[in-house]
C-alpha cells in the first residue's frame, strides 16, 4: 500500500486544525470480508471520513469543504514549528494549516456513540451520506460483539440498533435505492432482516430473489443460518 499526501481540514466552527493521510494506492490482501459488507483489512488503515472535533465536539466531513487550501504534508509525517520562531511565524508568515496551533493531530475515526450524534445532528447531506452513516453505526456493533463488548442478548434489545437497521432497510428500499449503483443490494436486505432476528423475511427475499441461485454459497449459508436461528454476520471469503 502505498500512502499519499496527508492534508490538513479545519472544524468549521473552531478552525481547529487535523490531518487526514491519504492512500495513492493498495489493495486489501489478506482482508477478512463479512457479510454486513464489513472489510477488516489489517494492513490497509482506516481512514475517517468524517470526525468529531476534539475542542467544541462538532462534527465534520474530511473533504473538500473543510479542506485547508493548500496545506499538505509528505513523509515524514512530522508538524512543528521552530518555537524560536513562533512569534516570527505568527507575525510574518503565518502558515494557514496551523491556524493557531503548533501542532496537528490525525482526526479521530467516530465511535458508536459519535456516529449515532452525527446522525442525530443530521450532517448527513443525501442519502449516500446517511447510507454511509448508517453502515457505519452497524459495523460499530458487530465490532464490539466480536470483541465482546457487548453480549448477543444486549443487542438484541438495543432499540438504536435495531432502528438502524430499519433505516438502513428504508434506504435499500426500490424508490431510494440509485439504481446506477452496481452493488445488489437484495443480499444486504436479507441480512439486514436476519440480523433483525427476522429469519422469515430473510428466507422470503432468498426465495424470491434468489429463486436460481439456490445453489450460492452465500446464499446457502445465510439460510443455513436462518435455520439456526443465528443473527450473527458471517465471514464470507
Ligand atoms: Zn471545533
């Protein structure tokens, strides 16, 4: 994998100053797929989209309209400034992806809790934001009951789990869905439900959707686990 440019974004509404790298180019080799369409590829980093601000808890999108024109940064990630010269470097020719800082710190990926205040905050700006938000906020579970922070039995009563599945499923519905998009999304669907703890809409859209192609492997295995009555997202590769 190969890094590219790190750029600095501002909070739009204390200018406070993080960075965000880049990737030029990698493949995710040895990544685990999941059938919540979760990737874990341990060598590949994450890279936030959308963070929230260490000094106000604002929450912002990592693009170009929080971008700092023209602050970039090469390897070696290093930010400083020579504290002999601050007081130079604030009257002369203060560097505008500092703002007023000395330092810049790499923009935090949102946990749960901070997903579900974005979507709160509604900083979702379409619908492919909130889709995004949203995979986000189910992925942040599965996480944490592969890691065991949370139980099975506590998730299935989580009511904010659940409603996001539900909003996830109205996303995927006909008339939201971009139809451009090349992803299926009837599998997701079908997992969705099972993950709802709804094995007979699971069954039902497997049946009808994927009436020739019974013989899938995914396909197969997610009845199988219809039939055991298992929520649990499974490794698909
Ligand atoms: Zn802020």
């Amino acid at each position: 994998m190969i890094l590219g440019n790190t750029y600095v974004y501002a909070c739009p509404d204390c200018q406070l100053r993080v960075s965000k790298r880049s990737v030029r180019s990698g493949t995710r080799m040895g990544a685990t797929h999941y059938s919540d369409l979760r990737i874990d590829a341990p060598s590949y980093p994450k890279i936030p989209q959308l963070t929230k601000c260490e000094a106000c808890a604002c929450i912002f999108w990592l693009d170009e309209t929080t971008k700092v024109e023209g602050a970039i940064f090469s390897e070696p990630l290093l930010f400083y400034i020579d504290l002999d010269h601050i007081q130079e470097v604030q009257d002369e020719k203060k560097n505008p992806a500092f703002g007023d800082q000395l330092e810049i710190h790499p923009a935090k990926e949102l946990d749960r809790e901070g997903i579900k205040d974005a979507l709160f905050m509604n900083v979702q700006r379409d619908h492919e934001d909130e889709h995004y938000l949203r995979r986000l906020l189910l992925w942040a579970y599965h996480e944490q009951l592969q890691d065991g922070t949370i139980l099975r039995e506590e998730l299935n009563e989580d009511l904010d789990y659940l409603e996001n599945i539900d909003a996830l499923l109205h996303l995927l519905a006909d008339e939201n869905y971009d139809k451009d998009d090349d992803d299926d999304p009837h599998f997701f669907r079908a997992e969705l439900h099972r993950y709802a703890g709804r094995f007979d809409q699971c069954m039902n859209i497997l049946r009808f959707r994927y009436a020739l192609q019974f013989w899938h492997p995914y396909v197969r295995k997610m009845k199988q686990q219809c039939r055991k009555r298992n929520r649990d997202a499974f490794v698909m590769n």
